[in-house]
C-alpha cells in the first residue's frame, strides 16, 4: 500500500509526461508546511529559468509565514514578474500532484494576473 507522498508523486509523474508531450515551459510548484516555491523548468534545455519562493530574502521582509495564502500569492505574482522579465508568457502548470486548492490555487491564480498564460 502506498502512502500519501507516494500517491503524489505518482500523480506528478503521470502530469509530467502529459506536459513532456506539449513542450512548453512548465511552472513548478512545490509546498511545505513552513513554505512554497515555484520554479520556471525548460525540461528542452533541462534546467530552471526562474525560480521564486518565501525563502528570498524580500519575501521574508513581506510576510509574516509563508505558510499562507498570502504567501502563495506573492510568489505568484513574483514568478509571473520574472518569467515576463525573460520573455516567457505560455506556460504548462505543474501542481507536482497536489490538489489544485488553497495555496496551489492562489499561486496559479496571482500567475494568471500577472500575465502568464495556462
């Protein structure tokens, strides 16, 4: 029997090779109790192009946690700046297998108003 971490992990696999298929750049996200990041991965190239999480320095003078929704916002809205910055604008989400729900949402959700398409 699998455990939870197991079945995620599963679950991202099985994204990643749909989204392999596309060819596109794909947005990352990774959360913590304590913390949530993103990244922007060329899997073409394979390496990262941008990354952004509550662990920057600016960030940390911002919120109070980055446990939050409010923390996942700002790193939305931080990715979606850098990624615009380095002309990327079309997008794959990868959710790494969590629910697209509370933090995961909010963070897709503040890309999409920062101007990324997905």
């Amino acid at each position: 029997m699998q455990n939870l971490k197991q079945k995620r992990i599963r679950r991202s696999k099985e994204t990643r090779k749909r989204i392999a298929l596309i060819g596109s750049v794909r947005l990352t996200v990774h959360r913590t109790n304590s913390h949530i990041y993103a990244q922007l991965i060329d899997d073409k190239k394979g390496n990262t192009i941008a990354s952004a999480s509550t662990l920057e320095e600016d960030m940390r003078k911002q919120l109070s946690t980055g446990s939050n929704i409010t923390a996942a916002i700002n790193v939305g809205k931080r990715i979606a700046e850098k990624a615009l910055n380095i002309g990327v604008r079309d997008i794959a989400f990868d959710r790494s297998g969590y629910k697209y729900h509370g933090r995961i949402k909010a963070l897709a959700d503040a890309a999409r108003e920062g101007g990324l398409k997905f």
